[in-house]
C-alpha cells in the first residue's frame, strides 16, 4: 500500500464543504447532460464517491466547481458505455412504431430483440449516435440536425439508410439462426 501524507483536519473540513455546498450544482450539472434519464442519482452518487477518493489531488484553493464537473462528465460518459452495453437504451415511441412495420417474422419478439441488439452493435459510431440522439425521448430531427450542423433532410437519408439495414441484418441474423 502507497505511504500517504496524514490528512490536515483544517484542508479536509474545508473539502468537504466544497463537495457539501455544490451538490446542488453537481446535480444540475449532470441532469444538463443527460435529462430525462432516470441514472442522474447514481451518477452523481458515482461522481461523490471519485471525488472522495480523489480529494488528496485536489489543491485548496483552486476551482473546486469546475474539477467537480470535469469528474462529473467522465462519470456521464461512463453511465452512458454503461447503458448501450446493458442494452438499456430507451427508444422513443417512432421507432418502436418503425420497427413495428418491418415485415411481419414469425419468430418470437425475445429472437427480434437479440437480433435488433446485434444489428445495433454493428452500426458506426457515428450511426449509433444518430440513431441514439434521434430516438431519444424529447429529441427532435431538427434539434439533431443544428446540434451537428447538418440539414434535417440529409437527416432523414441518413436514417432511413440505417433503419433499412437494421431491417435487412434483423431478418438474416434471424435466418441464420433457423437454419
């Protein structure tokens, strides 16, 4: 085990009045970059847990707000590998409604999901993305289109590309698994 200075009482009090006096701004903070989801308390559970580990790095003195939102984003970012890995990602109404108008299978929908989570694993990060942004509650194709400085139509090419192959690698990864 590492050797470490002791702890000055006076430096720890004052850090944990920093942590005690912006969580409030910690929370908000998270919640602006992932509303609506329900993660935003283990996030910032997450993040109160590195920065306590963390607190023999931080000078007194310095910008306690903006180390806190850095922490804070690195944990966002983590939730979020957290959530496509655990195949959690919400979709919005319209595209279990595309989905629900891809030609009738006749297999069960537990065979269609495993499949629409393989297809999903092979899209580009920058498809995956789009998709994500796009079928995100409250999200809409032209609040996507000026967050990445594109036009709505070039938009809805693109999106009805991915959704076409998602369709076709459904249907073979299902057919391949019958035969």
């Amino acid at each position: 085990m590492p050797f470490r200075k002791k702890e000055d009482p006076a430096e720890l009090q004052v850090y944990v009045s920093l942590m005690t006096k912006n969580q409030g701004n910690l929370r908000a903070f998270i919640i602006s970059l992932m509303p609506g989801s329900p993660d935003v308390a283990d996030v910032l559970q997450e993040t109160n847990a590195v920065l306590w580990q963390k607190r023999h790095k931080f000078e007194i003195g310095t910008n306690f707000l903006a180390w806190a939102f850095k922490i804070a984003r690195y944990e966002v970012m983590h939730q979020r590998d957290r959530t496509i890995r655990d195949h959690r990602l919400v979709f919005s109404a319209e595209m279990v409604e595309m989905l629900a108008e891809m030609d009738p299978l006749e297999e069960s929908d537990e065979e269609v999901m495993v499949a629409l989570d393989a297809c999903l694993a092979k899209l580009t990060e920058e498809q995956r993305q789009l998709v994500e942004a796009r079928y995100t509650p409250g999200r809409s194709l032209e609040q996507q289109a000026e967050q990445i400085g594109s036009s709505p139509g070039s938009l809805r090419v693109a999106l009805h590309r991915i959704r076409t192959g998602l369709k076709h690698c459904i249907e073979l990864n299902i057919s391949s698994r019958s035969a």
